[in-house]
C-alpha cells in the first residue's frame, strides 16, 4: 500500500541497449595519455619545476619562510625545552629494549633529528627512539651478539668488546634500514602505507607492547636474566628467579610507576587549564637520582644503575657489510614499522593543524636520518606517541622545538650527563611501562572487532586487499532517470548546489583516505577546513560583540570600532573548532555565503547537496566506517546534505550494528535509487532547477516528471 501524501514519479523513454543509447547520446572523446606522454612529462624540467623539487627535498624552506617569530618563537622554545627533557630520559629508557648501553639512546635522540629538521614535512612529531623498533633491534643484536656464548662469526668483530660488537650490529642494521626508506622515497612508494590497516598496525603495536612489558620486568624486579629463546621462556626463568628480587629496584619501581600514571591521567584530564603537562617523568628521575646518590642504593642496596656515561660523541663509523647480509630479513620490517608508525602520528597532527604531509618526503627523510644516524652510532628512529604529544601539547609550532630539544639531549651528552651516573635502571623500566599504555589498551578494541567484524580482526595478522579505483562525478542524461560519468558526455543536466559522488569499488582500509581525498577534489573544497573557519570566525564575533566593537541592528551586524581589526590567531582548544557551529548566544544565525561583520572572510560553500551511489559498494570494513562517518560529519557540519544511494543491505544493517548513526549521521539519508534521491533534492531546493543565462533570463531545467 502507497504511504499516503507520498510523490510518484513516472519516466517515459525508449528502451536503450548500450549501442543504441551510445548512438542517440554524443559521447566527449578524450584524448589519453600514454606511458610514454606521462614518462616525458615526468622528466621535463623548467624553472617552476626545479623550484617546486627544491621545496619538496628541503621543505624547510617552505615553512620557515612564513615562519612568524614573535607568535611562535617562545611557543617553540618552551616546546623544545620540555621535549628534550623527556627525550633525554626516553633516550636512556628506551636504549635498554636494544640490549645496548644506555648513552646511545642519546646520540638516537640528536643525530635524527637534526636531519629531520631540514627534511622532514610535519612539523609537530617528535623524532628519536620508539620502543617497538627499539624491541626490534635488541632481537637482532642479542641474536648476534648474545648476552652468554660467543658472537656471531662476523668480520669486524675482531678486538670489539661485547657492548662495542653489539653498537656496530645495531648502527648496521639501522644503515640498512634507511637505505631501504631512502630507496622507497626515492621510487615514490610512500603509499605503501595505506595498506597497513589500523588493525594491523594495532595488532603489531599491541603484542609487541606486551613483549616489552615482559622485557622490562628484570629491571623492575631487579633480576640478572641469562640469555634466553623460545616462546615464554623470558616469563618463566623470571619466575623461576623472582625470589631472588632486589626489594629496593621493586619499591623504586612501583613508585615511580604510580605517581607517574597519576600526574599523567591529571595532565590529560587538565590539558586545557595547564599552560604545559607536568613534566612528571623528568621530575620523577631528578628525585631518584638524587635520593640514589644521597643514600648510594648502588652500594647498599646492590641495585644495577645507569653508571659512567662519557663525554661527547664518537667518531663515525663505516657499516658492517657482513652484518647487512645477516639482517637485511629484519631491516626491511625495521624500515617499514618505523615510517608507518610516524606517518600515522603525523597524520594526526597535520589533520588537526591544517598542512599537509608528503609520504614519500618522510620515507626520504627517515632514511637520510637513519643513514646520517647510523654513521655516529644511533640506533633507528621514528617517533614516540608520548614524546609527540608533548611537543605538540606545550605549544610546539614548528620543527624549531625539535631542533631545540636535540640542544637540550646534547648538552647532556656534552657536559652534564655525569648526573645521571646514579640513575637506577629500575627507574627507566618503570617509564618504558607506564608509557605502554596507549598501546595495550589497544586490547579493548579486541572484543569489539570480533563482535562487528570478523574479517577485520582477522586482519590484525592477515592484509589481504590492494586496489585504488577510478572515482567520478556522474550527471543526468537530460529526459531520462540514467546517470554517466559527466566527462564523457555533452547533453546533460548538472542541478545548481548538487553534485553526485559515485564509489566504484569496496571500500576498506587501504582505500578509505583515496576516496576521502577524491570526495574533496570532486565537492571543491576540504569541510574540515571550512569548518574551522567557521568557527574561528564565530569565536571573533563574540570576542567583538563581548568588546562592543560589533552591534547588532535592525540592518545587520554594524562595526563600531574605528581600528583596524585582526584575524585571530589563537590556537587553543583546536578540538573546539571541529564541532558544530553553534549560534545559541548570537543575535542571529549567520549566513555564510553572505558578508559577514567586520571584513570576515570564510570560503563559500555554493554545495547543499551531496549524492553519495554506493551501487558498486559490497564490502565496508571497520576502518572504512570509521573514516566514512568521519567524513559525512565533517560535510554535515558545513551545512551540506548528505545521501546515499543504492546501499547494498547487508551494508546497511552492518551500520546499525556498528552503532554508525547518531543525531547528525541518521538513516533517513538512505535513499533506494539515485533518482529518488535526486527528485527529493529537487522538491527540497526547487531553486536547483534555475538556471541562468548571459542575458540574464532564468530557465527552469527539469528531471523526468513527477506526479503528484
């Protein structure tokens, strides 16, 4: 039975098989180019050219151009300040998982970064040691070099000390990973990292943060553990000795462990009211250096701690080529892990800040930093989460604050790093654990998985998927209910304010952030970015009507001020700037494609609506979801109306499963065709069907009928 009051549309048009349809249609050649246009495009060079390349190899120059010295300098200063301290910690912390002696974390925490400063493309991640990849090489240095028995048959060994020996494996191995980064940034294979999913890189993430939490507890329990394999052997010969605890390592441990976890749930909880995150770690370690040598633990107590760390920096040191035939099996997986792992955490923040990042510069980046690296005997470097976000959360700008926080790790290598001799050990496994954390509540994502999605927990081992299609903007052939890729054909009917989007594939976490790219490039403008200005623009209308430099009238909003009137700059609570405009304590709502008050410029947005076909869309996993939702909520809070078309079922109640909807995303913009949709689009904003001519007369263009 018909729903009562319900539009009908009927369609009357000849029955069209492709070749009639191609013969009554005039269908737009286009020329394509072949492999040999796109090569010779490919090597052509000219002025703009090399100038564009120069940027792209060095894109410092880029950023420290519109570098604004007295809005960022101090920002960046204090930034780098409290990011070298915790660098310098992490640096000795992390240095333990490499099964090397503590300093080299420190020369892991310099060398990159400084290469990274002139080459790297985010400016906010914080370059240095991280704890998987350092997991990563200690099983291959004590694979080679084993803490009991002799060392692998290697020439070069010759002469070297246990601790030498191990330093020339972990610096060649990381030589042979940046070659392989190098390599791939050269032959532009930066989208490599799509097909790693959020599953399974969580996956990775997760089990090796639980082999670190295993690793660090002979530090924390203050045990001499031999040299072990097999699987749980390291488990079981730590309880086999943990009678044999040093009670002191355990109390150090534990106290460090709490009052670290607390401070740093209070830095989350305050973030926004603390003008910088307590530096509890750094403060933590100061106090247990400090109480160590007031009471000599190591003497007393017969506690294992840091001990001499020499002055300055080594000379370098040519690569082993024996030990690159040995662990090249192991550099590759090195070179992979640490560029996806930054990558991802510099996604993050050029998404939230508003740049952009080039994958293949960070693959050329990290291997020249590695390359650089490895030849003063630092170990690979990608980034950690924790040091990142403290770079970020103190105000970081630019890469300024890594460069200043490399000084702060090289005036302790230089002169004061003899203050940390007494620094127990036990102290820096209790920080490597407590910045577990992230990672290992990665398990609540588990169950979640298993429940909604199988094949995608599956893929927190398996990836299984490589596919980039062709997208396409579709218009209607005028008279009929039939929609073409607009490009290919002359007589067709394009609505004012609509566009249609269609997906021709599944869509999955290697090619979520393609189409997220391509719905941009087809709407003409980035919602997220619309949005933040938005916003930043109602934040200075308040400000001006707060001031009484803006009043509101009977003709609009009127300018009382006689000043010139600045943009604000303000970046604080960028989370804020992501929600939805709100218009609660305003006198009006604000018309965006008007003019607004007092010289704001936001970008115009002519789109109401967009038409999303999912005709071709079978498949829909987590992370896809997760990226889709994202995307239809950053297009709904810039007024656009979203709807999506011939949605496979199975898809849809997937969705309602997955908790997709809420009170912006809500499935009542599921439509059954394409043209249904189009004619409710139409029937909404009958203005659409207007068009106007040169000679300023106004025709109305029409979809097939409807009867009413």
């Amino acid at each position: 039975m018909m729903r009562p009051g319900a539009q009908q549309y009927v369609v009357a048009r000849p029955l069209y098989s492709e070749e009639s349809f191609a013969e009554e249609h005039e269908k737009v050649y286009r020329q394509r180019k072949s492999m040999l246009d796109h090569v010779k495009q490919y090597f052509t060079c000219d002025a703009k050219r090399a100038k564009n390349a120069a940027l792209s190899l060095l894109p410092v120059i880029g950023w420290i151009r519109i570098y604004r010295i007295k809005e960022w300098l101090f920002s960046d200063i204090v930034s780098g300040v409290s990011t070298g301290l915790v660098a310098v910690l992490q640096g000795l912390a992390y240095c333990l998982l490499a099964s090397l002696p503590p300093w080299y974390g420190l020369f892991s925490a310099f060398f990159p970064v400084v290469i990274y400063f002139f080459l790297g493309t985010s400016r906010h991640i914080s370059v240095g040691p991280f704890p998987v990849l350092c997991l990563m090489i200690g099983s291959v240095v004590t694979r080679l070099v084993p803490d009991d028995g002799p060392a692998a048959n290697i020439t070069g060994f010759e002469g070297l000390t246990r601790d030498e020996q191990r330093v020339l494996v972990a610096s060649s191995v990381t030589f042979l990973a940046g070659i392989m980064q190098l390599a791939m940034g050269v032959l532009q294979v930066g989208f490599v990292v799509m097909y790693l999913s959020d599953t399974l890189v969580s996956g990775f993430t997760t089990a090796a943060a639980v082999h670190i939490l295993v690793s660090q507890l002979k530090f924390v329990l203050g045990l001499v553990v031999p040299g072990i394999s097999g699987p749980l052997a390291l488990i079981y010969i730590i309880f086999n000795k943990i009678t044999s605890s040093n009670v002191c390592d355990i109390v150090i441990s534990l106290v460090i462990m709490v009052v670290v976890f607390i401070v740093k749930e209070l830095n989350d909880r305050f973030k926004s009211k603390l003008p910088v995150p307590i530096p509890i770690e750094v403060i933590m370690t100061v106090i247990a250096c400090g109480v160590s040598y007031a009471f000599d633990f190591r003497t007393r107590f017969g506690i294992d701690v840091v001990g001499h760390i020499p002055k300055g920096y080594e000379p370098p040191v040519a690569p082993n080529l024996q030990i690159f035939q040995e662990t090249a099996v192991e550099a590759f997986p090195m070179a992979i892990v640490g560029f996806a792992v930054a990558f991802s955490v510099a996604k993050v923040y050029s998404v939230k800040h508003d740049y952009t990042i080039d994958g293949n510069q960070e693959l050329i980046a990290f291997g020249v930093s590695n390359i650089f690296g490895a030849s003063f005997k630092s170990f690979a470097a990608s980034t950690a989460l924790s040091r990142s976000a403290v770079q970020e959360s103190t105000g970081g700008k630019t890469q300024v604050a890594g460069l200043l926080s490399a000084i702060m790790v090289m005036i302790v290598t230089l002169a004061i790093g003899f203050l940390l001799d007494p620094l127990p050990k036990s102290v820096l496994g209790a920080v490597v654990i407590v910045n577990l954390k992230g990672m290992l509540m990665q398990f609540r994502e588990i169950p979640y998985l298993w429940k909604k999605d199988k094949p995608d927990c599956v893929k927190l081992f398996v990836c299984i998927y490589f596919f980039s299609p062709r997208c396409s903007v579709l218009a209607n052939i005028k008279g009929t209910e039939i929609y073409k890729d607009r490009k290919d054909y002359m007589d067709i009917y394009e609505p004012e304010g609509v566009k249609i989007f269609r997906i021709p594939s599944p869509i999955f976490f290697a090619n979520i952030e393609f189409f997220r790219s391509k719905l941009v490039e087809a709407v003409g403008f980035n919602p997220l970015r619309v949005l933040r200005k938005r916003n930043k623009a109602l934040r200075m209308i308040r400000k001006l009507l707060k001031k009484g430099d803006l009043q509101w009238t009977s003709k609009g909003f009127l300018n009382t001020s006689f000043q010139p009137i600045k943009e604000l700059e303000d970046e604080s609570n960028m989370e804020e700037l992501d929600q939805p405009t709100d218009f609660k304590d305003l006198p009006v709502r604000i018309d965006w494609n008007g003019e607004l008050p007092a010289n704001i410029v936001v970008p115009r947005v002519d789109l109401h609506s967009l038409v999303l076909d999912f005709a071709a869309v079978s498949f829909l996993d987590i992370s896809a979801l997760k990226g889709l939702k994202m995307a239809l909520r950053e297009l709904i809070r810039v007024e656009v109306e979203v709807y999506i078309v011939a949605c496979d079922p199975y898809i849809l109640e997937k969705l309602h499963d997955c908790c997709f909807f809420d009170d912006e995303v809500q499935p009542s913009m599921f439509f059954l065709t394409l043209h249904d949709a189009m004619l409710h689009i139409l029937e909404k904003h009958p203005e659409s069907t207007e068009k106007k001519f040169d000679n300023g007369k106004v025709r109305k263009a029409r979809l097939p009928t409807f009867i009413g």
